[in-house]
C-alpha cells in the first residue's frame, strides 16, 4: 500500500448492493484501490459502512436530490480532507463538480474527476431539455479538474475535441472485470442453465441483460421482440431460446408471456447475472439510445459470450482485444443484425488473453495510481 496516496472520494448516490454496471464500476473501483491508497469514501447514508472492504466508507450525505447543491457539504468536507490529511479527491461523476473546485481553493489537494460517461450527451439521447446548460457545466468541471479519468477513448477524445480538455491530464481507466483468465465453470453454468430452462443441449441461448425501467434497455427490448426475433424464427434449423434478464419490465407486457411460444424466456431479475453470462452463446446488444461505455457486453465478453451489437452499443469498448468475439452492426440493418447472431453463435473462436489483460481491474488500477501519483 502507498501511504502517501491519503486519497478522499466522493460517490453522489447508492452503489451498494452492486447491481448494476454503473454501481459495479465505482463499487469495484473503490475496492481495488483501497487495496493499495488510503482511502476514505463519502457517500449517501443509504450506502452502508459494511460494504467496504479494505477502506473507510463514511455514508454521511443526505439521500434528497438537493443534496447536490448543499453549500453546507463544503465546511464538513473540508473538516474531514483536512483530518485524514488527504493529498487527492476524486469525485465519481462531474456533478459534484463545484464543491470540489470550492475545496481545492482553500486545500492543498490534487482534483481528479472520475467520468463514466459523457453526461450531456446521455441527457441529449433520452430528451431531456436541459443537456445544453449540462454541457456547459460539464466542460466546466473537466477543464477545471486537476486530472479526468474517461470510461473509454472514445470520451476521452470526445472532451478533447467538443469540451476543450487539456489532453495532457485526461486518461482512458475503463470499466473492468475481476478475472484476469477465462472462468473454468462455463459447462457447468451452461447445463445450470438448461435445467433451469429445459433448454435442449442443441439450442442456442442468446441473451438480453438490463433494467428495463431505463428507457434505453426497454428500447432495445422491443427491438428484439419485433425486429430481431421475428427474423430468426424465419430461419428454420436454427434452434435457439432467448432469455431476458432484468427488473422493471411494465406489467403490461405480462412476464412476455405472450412470446413464450416465439422461443422466449423472461428470467426477470436475477441474483447472479454472470451465471447467465458463463452459459449464453451470444450476447444481443441492439442499443439506440445513451452514452457510456455498455458494462454489460464487457461483462459477457469476458465470460467467452460473442457479442452482437449496434455501432452505439459498442463505444468506448476497445475492439482490438476482443478478438472474433464482437459483432458490430450500424444501426437499423436488422436483417444483417439476425444474421450475424446466427454466425456468431455457431462459431467456436475465444475470447483473447490480451481482453483479460487490458480489462483486469487490477491492470486498470495500476494505470490509474500511476496518474495520481504523476
């Protein structure tokens, strides 16, 4: 452990229980580099200290969503930067963008902002009215902070070109996975699966994963449900079962019942999504809509699930490493689309070492401590 990295970060909402790919990716984060920094984690009171492993978690911020703009969070934060005698505060997100400004004017402290997407543009995909204010703001934040952290390359140049970044002190720490090989378990998960199913040994599994409550995910599903789906079940001898992960679903559409004869299964939330990972020839990500790098592809590429995927779907994942195992198709070629979940789960190819190598979290932290310490 580096003593003299006494690092301060600043998590805006609730990531534990860690579910999804946005709160596994700061959950994860923090653990690993509470491993080898002191640190010391302030976050919401409805994030409980026990979740912490290897670093402090003080849950002293309010839940209410003005609590990002309580003034009154500076002269406590301070109190605490200044009692752990911290050298770095990170900020998960740009929105506390402003405390953080405001506490490294009158501490002698490095800022580093950790992106895990670009905000605004999120915000402009799904409609929402204020994106412009949110891309001033944004850029703000960026060019202000000491360093930035982006998801991917893709943002990185992004807010290089469009927000006025200083190149110098932005960098790539993406998404990450906690394997640095490729699981030994993926026959047994498969025959899990299949029992649990009563999917036959000769069909396909292919697999949507996502909260269906975000409007991008619930988009991708009706996607399947009437642009993908229909086309495969016109190819007669490819036999498959399509199983939907994730909570949310309206109640209108009844658990899918209605296509449970079009091949089907609405699995609902589950507990252990990776199990479903480790059992699935392909992974569909039809995605329109959002910003961000799609955690989950990551998370089912690392399970040697071939990936099946929109041009928007697939930004900010570092294609080079991923071998055969990723599909992109441009958006609305949907007979293209079919077809190429048909290939890519017949095929046999595996994912690359050089995937494990560039998406292991203990890689990525390595990467990260090496800028701050620069």
């Amino acid at each position: 452990m580096d003593s003299l990295l006494r690092i301060v970060s600043l998590i805006p909402y609730q990531i534990f229980p860690a579910r999804l790919g946005g709160e596994k990716g700061i959950a994860v984060f923090s653990d690993y580099l509470g491993r080898v920094t002191k640190l010391t984690a302030i976050t919401t009171k409805n994030n409980h200290p026990s979740y912490a492993k290897g670093y402090q978690l003080l849950n002293i911020i309010g839940n209410s969503k003005l609590r990002y703009f309580n003034l009154f969070l500076y002269f406590r934060l301070r109190k605490i930067l200044r009692l752990k005698k911290a050298t770095h505060l990170i900020i998960e997100h740009p929105y506390y963008g402003w405390l953080a400004w405001l506490l490294r004017k009158n501490l002698p402290i490095i800022w580093v902002v950790h992106s895990h997407n670009i905000e605004y543009m999120r915000s402009k995909s799904i409609g929402r009215w204020w994106w412009k204010a949110l891309m001033v703001y944004e850029s703000w934040v960026y060019r202000n902070a000491d360093k930035v952290f982006f998801i991917s390359e893709d943002d990185r140049a992004h807010a290089i070109s469009h927000l006025k970044v200083e190149a110098g002190k932005s960098l790539e720490i993406t998404y990450g996975i906690e394997h640095n090989h490729l699981p030994g378990d993926l026959p047994f998960s498969r025959k899990q699966i299949e029992n649990m199913y009563a999917i036959r040994p000769n069909e396909k599994i292919l697999l949507f994963n996502g909260a269906l409550y975000h409007s991008t995910n619930f988009e991708a599903l009706e996607i399947i449900l009437g642009r993908i789906n229909p086309r495969l079940l016109t190819q007669q001898g490819f036999r498959y079962k399509i199983i939907i992960c994730g909570k949310g679903l309206p109640e209108r559409f009844n658990e899918l019942k209605a296509y449970a004869d079009q091949n089907i299964i609405y699995a609902g939330f589950v507990d252990d999504v990776s199990v479903y990972f480790k059992a699935a020839d392909v992974f569909l990500n039809p995605i329109l809509s959002g910003g961000g790098v799609k955690t989950k592809a990551i998370e089912a590429l690392a399970m040697n699930c071939s990936v099946v995927s929109t041009e928007l779907g697939a930004m900010g994942i570092e294609r080079s490493v991923c071998g055969n195992k990723l599909t992109v198709v441009y958006e609305e070629n949907w007979d293209q689309f079919a077809m190429e979940v048909i290939r890519s789960s017949l095929a046999d190819d595996e994912i690359p070492s050089s995937f494990f190598t560039y998406y292991y979290w203990g890689n990525i932290i390595d990467k990260a401590v090496k800028a701050i310490r620069s």
